[in-house]
C-alpha cells in the first residue's frame, strides 16, 4: 500500500466535521512546497527589514562605550 493510497483510507475513516481541517491543513502544505521563498520576511512583514542597510557607515556603535565611559 502506498502512503497516498493508507491517507485516502485514511480520511474515509474520518467524520464529515473533519475533512474541512483536513482539506485546509493539506491545501497549506501544498502552498508552502510551491513557494518557499514567501516564507522569507518581507519589508512589510519585517520591521527591521527596511532599516536594514540604511546607513552607508557601519560605524554608528564605533567607541560607543569610550563615550559614556569618560563622562
């Protein structure tokens, strides 16, 4: 017996109220093999993501504790 054909046995085991989860659960699991890039954060998804690269210098942080500690 093959694994598509224990998952139809499977299912016809399965109340009616079920199938809905079932559907919804495989349907999720079909989308996220198609595109697994989308699974990536987003400038919209990310709040980082927009700030990230925004500044040209990498020295914003460079002898921060200098600073405070000669005060």
């Amino acid at each position: 017996m093959t694994t598509k054909q224990a998952i139809f046995e499977a299912i016809e085991q399965l109340p009616e109220q079920h199938l809905a989860d079932v559907l919804r659960y495989v349907q999720e699991l079909a989308r996220t093999q198609k595109s697994p890039a989308t699974n990536q954060p987003t400038n919209s998804s990310d709040p980082l993501a927009n700030f990230l690269g925004a500044v040209s210098h990498g020295f914003l942080a460079a002898n921060l504790d200098v600073a405070f500690c000669n005060r």
